[in-house]
C-alpha cells in the first residue's frame, strides 16, 4: 500500500477573516517571545507536533525552527497560557523556557506560522564554524548599566539599522546594517583594534546576542557581554526596580504594533518632513510597501505613500490599481534596500 501523504498543518483562513476572529475574542491574549539554541534533530517533525500542539490552544505568532534550535514570538489566550507552558514542558527541547512578556500588551498576531529554516539567525557562515555554547557573560539590566559606567566599555547595538534608529542605548555603536549576517562582519571590523576592551551587546530578546557574543569570543574578543533578556528584560527590569533607563526611545518588535514606546525620547524625524517622529508605517502602495518613518501630517499629504510615484498608484481608481497589482511585480530585494539606504534618502527627495 503506498505511503499516504502527511498533511500540512497551516492555516487556511484569510487575513480579514483571521483580522474579524481574532477582534470577536472574549478574551485578552499574552504576547510573548522566547528561543534557544537547542539541538533538534528532526525540525519538520518538530514543526508539525508544535502546530498541532499549539494550534487547538489558539496561538498566534511565527515562529522559525532549525537544526540548531527555536525562535518564537508568539500571543497566547490568557486562559489557555498555564496550558501552553506545560506543553512547553512536554519537550525536552523546550522544559523550562524563559519566556519574554511584551511591553506593551497590544494586537500583535493573528494567525500562527511556524516554518523550518537553515538556521534561526542567520549568519553566513558554514554550520560549526563556532561554538554556540561558548557565549558571553549575561547581565541583568542593573548589571549592564553598571558596566556601561566603565571607561573602556562599548555597548554594541545587535539590530538592524532600521530598529536602533527609533530606540538605542545611549552612545551605543549601531552600524548601518540590514541584516545580522552583514552586521557580524561590520562589528568584527569595526571593533578589530579594541578587542581588549568590555563588550556589552544587546538586541530585542536576546537571540541575536546570543550567537554574536559566542562569535566574538571566537575572534578573540576578551570579555564579552550580553544584555540578558534582550531590551524586553532589560525595560521590564528597569521598571520593576525603578532604575534609571539607559535605553532611549522606542523598541521596535517584528509583528502588528511595530514599536513599543520605553521613554518618551524621540530619536528620529520623518523621512519627508524631517519633523521630529518615531512611528514606522509600510507605503501604501502594496507593490511597494516599503517601511518608512511618515508623520501624521505626512500621511494625510501623501495618501500614506513614499514618493509622488507610489501616491499615483493609490491614488488611482480601485479597479485601475487592482490591474496595476496584478501586473506589477513586488519591490525586489536590492530596489527595497536601494530605497532606505541613505537613512533619509525619501526625505531629501520629497521636499
């Protein structure tokens, strides 16, 4: 008998229908994230035991699984979170997990993902070409602003540019980086005279930190640090114990809210305005959708697009621009990054 075909475990439902579901809830979910670097030998397996595991307890999130371990940011129903953390414990792979609460408990997901990859943080390089295992020092949050107070110390933003731009601890290093595979490469260049000194990374949850601390350490960096818990932790902290927050500015988190405000510092401005603003908003072009700071005025101004360009199109009739969706390809990668880099590039265009 021929061997049946395994179903794939996916959701089916459209974003408005998910969107509709998701606002009729009678009850408040917990966003949340959590990862580690754990050995799983069989991720498709593990992909599909975690979905159904997880689907039937209503959570919502993407989540990345690989070889080398779990990456999560996810929102569980409040009543069914004490049943989601013994499902966590039912895996060996996951049994006492640090789960990182939001900031801001806000919309954040509507639908569960959870896919297989190469690696969870990619970083470019060949598989064991350090050890995971060997990482930095963890600090908590009174810790790390202690160690910002040494002389020699260099706080090293983890992120993208586009995340430290709203939201940085202060005098942090934050290279112009897209992705953490380029900024492993810049950091390592840029600090390659000063690997005496004290390192203190940080990211949003950790996970960046995690494999960047264990990769320095591997090119001779000294004494390397990492914020535990990433910003989340650190904020949470900071709070908790009424310290001083060395964080200005805003998180910026990868699902529906964007950014979570930590103090009301504003670091950026408007990419057509150059008014003082922090909030990112996707064009409204949807072949578009580039991700870009646009102020209130702004938007109204420029019917939420980038440039005088994507407002044509929104502007269009809703059939003309439903014809021109469909024969217009998305932005490709290297037109995206064209686009935001300079920082400000939109901004100098349009004014």
């Amino acid at each position: 008998m021929p061997k049946l075909k395994k179903p794939r475990l996916r959701n089916v439902l459209n974003k408005v229908t998910c969107l509709r579901a998701l606002a009729a809830e009678p009850f408040k979910r917990v966003t949340l994230s959590f990862y580690r670097y754990v050995k799983i030998e069989n991720p498709a397996d593990f992909r599909d035991q975690l979905y159904a595991e997880w689907d039937k307890l209503g959570v919502f999130g993407r989540v990345y699984l690989a070889r080398e371990g779990i990456n999560a940011q996810i929102s569980v129903p409040e009543p069914q979170f004490e049943a989601f953390k013994a499902a966590l414990e039912g895996h060996a792979e996951l049994a006492a997990m640090y789960l990182n609460i939001a900031l801001e408990q806000a919309e954040s997901f509507y639908k569960l993902t959870i896919k297989v990859r190469k690696q969870i943080v990619g970083d470019g390089l060949p598989e064991d070409s350090y050890d995971l295992s060997q990482v930095g020092n963890h600090l908590n949050a009174e810790e790390f602003n202690t160690a910002m107070e040494s002389e020699d110390a260099l706080v090293v933003d983890m992120r993208n540019f586009y995340e430290s731009r709203i939201g940085h601890f202060e005098g942090a290093v934050c290279p112009d980086s897209n992705t953490f595979k380029e900024e492993l490469q810049m950091v390592t260049e840029q600090l390659k005279d000063q690997k005496d000194k004290k390192v203190l990374l940080y990211c949003t949850g950790g996970i960046r930190c995690e494999k960047a601390s264990a990769y320095f350490k591997h090119e001779g960096f000294k004494d390397v640090n990492q914020l535990q818990g990433g910003i989340i932790s650190y904020v949470q902290e900071v709070r908790q114990k009424q310290l001083e927050s060395k964080f200005k500015g805003s998180n910026y988190v990868f699902d529906e809210r964007i950014s979570e405000r930590v103090t009301e510092d504003v670091l950026s401005e408007c990419d057509q305005c150059g008014a003082a603003w922090d909030g990112y908003t996707n064009c409204a072009n949807a072949t578009c959708n580039l991700l870009f700071l646009q102020c209130a005025a702004c938007a109204e101004k420029w019917n939420g697009a980038c440039t005088p360009e994507c407002q044509a199109v929104v502007l269009l009739p809703e059939a003309e621009r439903r014809a021109y969706y469909a024969k217009q390809p998305p932005c490709t990668q290297e037109i995206y990054l064209s686009r935001i880099r300079p920082k400000a590039k939109i901004g100098k265009e349009l004014r």
